[in-house]
C-alpha cells in the first residue's frame, strides 16, 4: 500500500501559490509604478533650426521672426529620469483668433532613463493672423499621470511677407455643374496680406485642356496699415470673367484660377472641377444675350445707397448697344444705372452698376425694382431685384433731430423773454427820481 504525504504535497502547493502570488504583485506594482516618478525636462528647443530661449532667461539674440503663411520646424530635446510609456510632445502657440495653431506628436514610451529623445513638430502659420505682433510659443512633455510634466514658453514675433496675396473667395455664377448652353461667369476677389502695394494684378480663369481662358486686371491692391484706420481696403473683387461653353461636350473638366503679381515673378492658383452636362441645344445656344446680377438682394439703410453690378454678355456674332433702365425705386429711393448705354462686342462680356439710394424717411420693409436692358426701343431683357430698407435707425435719428430743433425753439424764445425783461428794468431804473433827504 503506497502512502501520500499529504501535508508535505500541500506544503509545496501553498510554497508555489506564494511565489506566482508575490510575482503577480510584484508585476502589478511595477506596472503601476512606470511613470509615477517620471519627472521630463525640455533640453532643448529649436524653431527652423535656431535656438529658442525660454521666457524668463535673458535673451542673447533678437527674438526670432517667422512670416505669415509659413510652415514653421519645430525640434524638441528631452529626457526623462525614469522609463516611461504613453508620452506626447506637443507645441503650440495662443492668440489665432479663429482656433489654436497647434501640432503634437503620438503617443511613444520611453525605455531608456535619461537618455535624451528627440522629436519634430510642424506649425502652419495661417496667412490672416495679425501681424507685427509677438506671441507665446508653447513646448510640453506630458504623459497619461501629468505627475512629471515639463512645458517651456518661448516668444516668437509673426510678421508679413514682403509679397503676399490670398484669395478671399471666387464665385462662379451659376455655379461648377452647368449645362453647355450656359455662359459660366467667375468673380475672384483678392487680398493683399503682404508689406508692398501690388499694381496691375493680373487674374486669369481658364480651363486649359479646353483651351478656353479670359483675364482681368486689378489695378491697385493696397498693403494694409494696422495703424492707419482711414486705409483703403486691401482687398478687391474682378469684373465677372465670362467663359464660353456652347462648344463644350459634357464631361468634368478643371477651372483654373490664377493671380499674377509682382511683374509676374510670383502667383497663387487654385483648382476648381467643372461638371459640364448637356443642354437644351448642344451645338448651337439658345440665348445669345445673357444678363445677370450676382447678388440680387441687397441690405440699405434709409438715407444710404447700395451698388448692384450686372454682368452682360454677348453670345452672337455681331456687336449689340444696349441701355439700361431702372424702373419701379422711385417708391422708395432712386436709382440710375451706370453706363446707362453701352456697347457689348460679339462673344464677349461687359458690366454696368445700379446706384440705388432710399429716402431718408423711407419705410422699411423689402422693397422691388426692376432693371431693363433694351436694344432701341424694345425691351430685351428685364432682371427684378430686391432692397431690403430698414428705415428704424433714420427714423429715431430725425426723431431726435426734431426734438432738438423743438427744443432750441423753445430756448430761443425764453432767451428773448428773458432780454425784454432785462431791458424794461434797466429803463425802469433809469426813470426813477432821485429822493432828496432835508
């Protein structure tokens, strides 16, 4: 009969239990341990390839510049005294008015204590932040606990570009799906974000692989003067650009949008897709005379005037003079068109503005006009547009301006009152006999 220790096979159960138990802890307080002492340190910083000195430590060189627009290098130098997992650099830099201008590494760990890591980051500067100002460009090393974090602060100084033109927006009228019996009108309008004054600013829409192109000019793009409030505006809009797609088979094309400055040494561009789909006609266009007003609705104020700019263009084969009338503001303002006459060549474009002002005492509400295109006597065309009057603020204004005249009636009047009383007085006192005293 074999007999089973019992107590010493338990005992070294118990024994092995114990040590995968202590192992198990050991693991867990380990784990658990990794980054609560981890305390980072920033070694370094460098900001395209210069060294930054953080605020606080006097400066041995000017503070660094960067310009509007640029993509700005930033490498960081840290340790950590301990290993450590789940570690994010990230920089930044506050004051962008729209959001953050931020970037930041993944997540890494770090398995060697005190050695010095390095890692790159990437700011875009956006093209409108205020320049000519300094900011606060802002370096952490952080992880999940945030128990050792490190971040520095450093200054940085944005300033323009000596050339720098942006788009502000470009509209296509009626918009990047049309139908090849319509004409497609482009308006660019441009901004100058740099230090110079740019002349003669050439602007090109085309669609190349159609060969189709039409260009503009914008004579005077005025740098803008923070400190000069009666500064002209920066930005301007072209005339509509019209492109001819009578000939063009359906299909998707690209609309190129191209600004030329500086004599033509420097440019920006965009792409736009192009959806072209048949039309009623597809060889031959339906209307050869398109009229048409971008913005057809437009806000005044009673006593103010607003501009409405018609876009005409000349699909046929012969020159046309056409006028333009407006008819129906004469309810609640005036109006008059401007050139009133004109002459539009055969395939091509021209433009004409409506001056439309309101009446000081007009009411407000949405008031309609109509603009007439007529060739000789006959109308060819009619375009209804819309003014949306508010009269409240002039109202209140020649409420307060009668009160005032009122009141400085009523003054006027007591102040002679006042100068009758003085005088009859005076005479009064004149007329009085002296008293003789025995």
């Amino acid at each position: 009969m074999i007999k089973t220790n019992f107590k010493g096979v338990k005992y070294k159960m118990k024994k092995s239990l114990s040590v995968i138990l202590f192992l198990l802890v050991a693991l867990i307080f380990a784990t658990s341990a990794t980054n609560v002492d981890a305390t980072y340190s920033i070694d370094r910083v460098e900001v395209n390839g210069v060294d930054m000195t953080p605020v606080g430590v006097p400066l041995t060189s000017p503070i660094l510049k960067v310009d509007r627009g640029d993509s700005v290098g930033i490498r960081v130098e840290f340790r950590s005294d301990v290993s450590a997992n789940d570690v994010r650099v990230r920089a930044w830099i506050e004051g962008y008015e729209y959001s953050d201008i931020e970037d930041s590494t993944e997540l890494f760990d770090m398995n060697n204590a005190g050695v010095t890591n390095v890692k790159n980051l990437v700011l875009k500067i956006p093209e409108d932040v205020d320049a000519s100002e300094e900011y606060t460009l802002h370096v952490k090393v952080s992880d999940k606990l945030a128990a050792g974090d490190d971040e520095e602060v450093y200054t940085l100084r944005i300033a323009k570009q000596r050339r720098n033109l942006n788009f502000v927006d470009v509209i296509f009228n009626p918009g990047l799906n049309v139908r090849s019996d319509q004409p497609l009108f482009i308006t660019v309008r441009v901004e100058n974000l740099g230090d110079k004054d740019e002349n003669d600013v050439r602007v090109i829409a085309a669609i190349p692989e159609l060969g189709l192109s039409q260009r503009t000019f914008l004579d005077d793009l005025r740098a803008t003067d923070p400190n000069d409030a009666s500064q002209e505006d920066s930005s301007e809009s072209t005339e509509s650009l019209y492109l001819d797609l009578s000939e063009v088979k359906p299909g998707n094309y690209n609309v190129l949008v191209r600004v030329e400055y500086n004599r033509g040494h420097d440019y920006i561009e965009r792409l736009y897709p192009l959806t072209v789909t048949s039309g009623k006609t597809p060889v031959q266009v339906t209307e050869e005379l398109i009229v048409d007003v971008v913005e057809k609705v437009k806000d005044v104020e009673a006593g103010e005037g607003v501009v409405y700019k018609v876009s005409l263009a000349n699909l046929g084969s012969e020159a046309r003079t056409l006028t333009l009338e407006v008819a129906g503001a004469e309810a609640f303002g005036t109006a008059r068109a401007d050139p009133s006459t004109l002459t539009v060549e055969a395939d091509s474009s021209r433009e004409a503005f409506v001056f439309v002002s309101a009446k000081e005492d007009a009411d407000s509400g949405n008031k309609l006009f109509s603009v007439r295109v007529k060739e000789g006597n006959t109308v060819v065309k009619e375009v209804q547009l819309q003014a949306n009057v508010d009269g409240q603020e002039v109202a209140t204004t020649s409420s307060f301006r009668s009160g005032l005249e009122v009141g400085f009636i009523v003054l006027l009047v007591v102040l002679v009152i006042l100068g009758i009383i003085l005088a009859v007085n005076k005479l009064r006192g004149k007329e009085e006999p002296e008293q003789t005293y025995y």
